[in-house]
C-alpha cells in the first residue's frame, strides 16, 4: 500500500521534465541573443568601412529629440513664468511738443490790492477808504513750446517757453506773461499706456505791453498729471500745476505804483507731444547677442565665418 504513492509521485513529475527543459533553453537562447547584440557594435567599430544600423532606441530617441538648429535663441528667448509684462525697451527719446495753457490768478498780493487807504484833507479826518487801483495781472491763456530730453528710465529733463495773454484791466493793449523755465518730470513704468507724473521746476518771466518787458521776476512750480500713449511716438497730456511768482515792483502806463509781491496761479496745460528715438543703452541687446552666440557656438564678440569666394573657370 505504501509503494503505490511513490510511483504516482514519479508519474506525475515525469510531464513536467520537457516544460522545464523547454524554459531553460529559452533562457539560454535569450542570453545568447543578447550578447550577440551588444558584441556587433564592437565588432563595427574594430573593423573599417562597416556601418551598423541604429538600434530602434537610438531612432526613436532621436525623433523624440526636438530640433535646436531652427530656432537657438527661442528657447532663452522665452520669458520666465509669472512676469505679467515683457521687460521695457532701454530707449533713449528726444520728446517735444506744444500745449495749450490756462493760467487762473489765485491772488496778486501787492501788486493788485483790492483796496487803498487815503486823507481826506479837505474835511481834515481820519484817513478814509477810496477805491482800489484795477487789477493789471489777472488770469489768461496761451501757448507752451517745449522741448527734453527723455531718459531710458522714469525722468524727463527739458525746457519750455510760454506766452499768456493776460486779464489787465485794459490797462495794456495786450498784457502778455512770458516765461521760460526748466521742468523736469518723473514718469513711473506702471505698464499702461496711461501713467500718472510729477513735475517740477524753476524760470523766469516777463510782463508788459504787447511783448514788452516793464517787470520781471522768478517762477517756480510744482504739480502732477497724466500721459497717454496714443502711439509709439504721440503722446497726449493733461498737467495741473501752482506756480508761485515773485515779481518786482513797477510803475504801469497808468502812472500807478505796482509794489513787489509774490503772485499765485494755478496752470492747466493739454499737451501733445512727439517723441523721436536718438539712442539705445547696448545693455538691452547685449544678453540676446550673448544668447544667439552662445547658442550658435562662438563668443559674443565674434565675428561670423564669411564663406570663402568660390571662381567659375572659363
């Protein structure tokens, strides 16, 4: 009874000899294989004027590769990601332009007092109130020309005349205020066409009788606007400014005493402007030349290879 299991047993493993046998010598044949593949490039290499195909690795791997000869700066030309704008254009401008100017007189101190004090002698009493003397400087409009220089950055530095026909009292055929004056402006990148400046500066000026000089003094002013890019070279422009002014004293064509006083205005300004490119900084262009060289094999300060001339013979 106990012998019978044995020889079940012997049974039962003798079909699976020729599975065994049959895996062993797939294994055996797939090592084989293999090393045949990886002695034949060798073997190529050892021997001259033999080429070996390209494995299907190092085809698909070159399909999948993508192509860097088309286009070399495109891929350092990109911008880094979260920049909401490109980075400004280091552009150096001469800017210039015209506006038109509103002048509002916010008080001429001494030289338009809006009462005097007189004796009345013929009553011998205390000196009594009389009328004032009219006003000679009051508000008025006119023209600005000006011209600067606009820097690769925020700043804008020029000068500007301007004419204003004045309010006075028809005391003058035609009052006209002359200034000129040096501004300087600054212009913050904020990445709109539309951008809010401040400005400032100091000049003189000249008042009289149809583009005379009777008086003079210093101005100054402060003040802010707006700027809009209408286009690549037009610029539109709206400026409100104070302008204190220190005038000295004169007598007028009325034979009437104007004291020295300091005078108060407030100037409103539209502007149309045009600016002209004069310069670029080399350092805007120098990291694409870098890029372009770097990316086509030579320095920046290479020259490229010129291709040597090839003659026809007769």
């Amino acid at each position: 009874m106990r012998s019978r299991p044995s020889s079940t047993r012997r049974r039962s493993a003798c079909p699976a000899d020729p599975a065994r046998a049959r895996l062993r010598l797939a294994i055996v044949a797939g090592a084989l294989a293999a090393a045949s593949s990886s002695a034949a490039p060798a073997a190529a290499d050892d021997a001259p004027g033999t080429s070996v195909p390209a494995t299907p690795s190092a085809t698909t791997a070159a399909s999948v590769a993508p192509s860097t000869t088309s286009d070399p700066v495109a891929p350092h030309a990109r911008p880094p990601r979260g920049t909401a704008r490109p980075p400004p254009l280091h552009l150096e401008y001469a800017q210039y332009g015209v506006a038109i100017a509103m002048e509002f007189d916010l008080g001429s101190g001494r030289a338009c007092p809006e009462r005097t004090l007189a004796l009345d002698r013929s009553r011998a009493a205390a000196p009594t109130v009389v009328a004032a003397k009219p006003c000679i400087l009051g508000s008025g409009g006119g023209l600005v020309v000006r011209a600067g220089y606009r820097t690769p950055g925020p700043w804008y530095v020029g000068g500007a005349y301007e004419f204003v026909r004045m309010d006075s009292s028809n005391l003058y055929r035609l009052g006209i205020f002359q200034q000129l004056r040096a501004e300087i402006r600054y212009l913050p990148d904020i990445g709109y066409r539309v951008a809010p400046y401040v400005t400032t500066g100091l000049g003189a000026f000249a008042y009289g009788n149809e583009w005379g000089a009777e008086t003079g003094g210093a101005i100054g002013f402060v003040g802010a606007g707006l700027e809009a890019e209408v286009s690549r070279v037009a610029l539109l422009g709206l400026g409100l400014v104070y302008r204190p002014a220190l005038i000295a004293g004169w007598t007028d064509t009325a034979d009437q005493r104007r004291s020295t006083s300091l005078v108060h205005f407030m100037g409103l300004e539209l502007m149309l402007e045009i600016r002209s490119e004069i310069g670029r900084r080399s350092a805007a262009i120098r990291p694409v030349a870098s890029v372009r060289g770097a990316a086509e094999g030579r320095s920046e300060h290479e020259a490229p290879a010129s291709h040597p001339k090839t003659t026809e013979k007769p």
